[in-house]
C-alpha cells in the first residue's frame, strides 16, 4: 500500500496511540470520584475519542479507520513487550518485582476487553460521526460530536466493564463503573468541545480538507481503502 499522509495526520495518530497505551496503563487503578468508581483510565482516554472525532471529521472515516488499527497494533505490541519485561528475571538488587508486575501486569482478561472495546467503541464512534456529517451537510458539529461520543464511550464502557470484571464485581458495582466511565467521557467531551472546535477549523484550514464520506465501504476491514 503507497500513500502520502500530512505531518498533521501522523501526529494525530500518534498522539492517539500514546493516549491508548496511557490509558491502559492507568486502567489498572480503580479511582473514587466522589461516591462513584472508575477505573482511572477515564482521565486520559477521551482524549482518544476526541482525536478519533478530528480524523473522522476533517480526513473522513477511512482514515479514522487505518488510525483506529494502527492504535490496535500499537496496543497489542506493548503488552507483549510488558508481558516480556515482567517475566525477564530480575537483577539480584531490584526489589520492585512485584510491584512492577502489578502495576504493568493486566491480566489477559483485562487486555482482552480493553482491545474489544477499544475496537468496538472507536469503529462505532467513527461511523457514528461520518454518516452524521453527510446526513447533516457538514452541520452542527457539536451535536455530531456529542451523540459519537454517547455511542462509541457507552459501547467501550460496557463492553470493557462487563469482560474485565463479570464475576469478580458485584452487578451493582460493575453497572455504577459503566455509567461512570460514560458519563465522565461524555462530559469531558463537553467542556472541551470548544477546544476541538478550534482545533477542527484549524486543522482544516491547514490542511485544506473537509471529508465527505460519501460511497465509501464502512468495512472495518477494507484497510486498503486509506
């Protein structure tokens, strides 16, 4: 596959690996936020969302959809690295062995239901995002921006929730981290929607595009559509 992309795309892209790769880190932390718990990588992961909306709106959703595995690569690759780090023996002299694996460790259910809902919640918020810009001409970005997000961070929620801790959290513990998690993206992306306004515009303006997806394949799978 030969194609050009901009500097503004590729560093799109990477910022979104590196918010994936943050989030599953934190994720590992299950976080008070006042009488509610969520697993602490609602701090960084709405960021990806955000970046996920700019691809989707400025580059189009076939774009989003290279990004969207490219992050899964990146993803895939760093827990095997980790998984190797973990258990390459320890110098004599280092003591932190345990909390190292601890920290970094996800067990491969947790890893699982990261990637499936990583997956699922970005292609839904892509395609959310896409097809409501060509059924509103390009209008009321907001409101697109909103409504992808209410989609693609309540499927990620659900699906994460429910995989990583079915069995091991009580219904009523798993259901308050699920419309925590949501909640808590769907208002991040809120109060920075005038910051991804901005960014949008500019973005566009830069790079003298504003995508229109019209009869294009939204195959999660046609990676050769780019």
């Amino acid at each position: 596959m030969r194609t050009t992309v901009s500097v503004t795309f590729m560093l799109a892209g990477i910022v979104f690996a590196a918010c994936l790769i943050l989030s599953n880190i934190l994720a590992t932390k299950i976080m008070m936020i006042g009488p509610w718990s969520a697993p602490a990588g609602v701090l960084i992961f709405p960021l990806a969302y955000i970046i996920n909306d700019v691809i989707a709106e400025v580059w189009g959703y076939q774009k989003a959809r290279l990004i969207i595995w490219a992050g899964f690569g990146v993803n895939i690759l760093a827990a095997l690295f980790i998984t190797l780090a973990i258990a390459a023996p320890a110098a004599p002299f280092w003591q932190n062995q345990e909390a190292f694996a601890t920290t970094l460790g996800s067990t491969s259910r947790i890893v699982a239901a990261s990637l499936m809902a990583y997956l699922l919640g970005s292609f839904l918020n892509a395609y959310v995002m896409s097809r409501f810009k060509v059924m509103t001409r390009g209008k009321n970005f907001s409101l697109r921006a909103i409504v992808s997000t209410l989609a693609g961070e309540g499927a990620d929620s659900l699906i994460f929730i429910t995989v990583a801790f079915a069995g091991v959290f009580p219904v009523n513990v798993m259901l308050t981290m699920i419309l925590t998690q949501a909640l808590i993206k769907t208002v991040y992306e809120i109060l920075v929607l005038p910051l991804t306004i901005v960014i949008v515009n500019k973005v566009k303006k830069l790079e003298g595009i504003d995508t229109y997806d019209y009869n294009i394949s939204y195959n999660p799978f046609r990676l050769k559509q780019v």
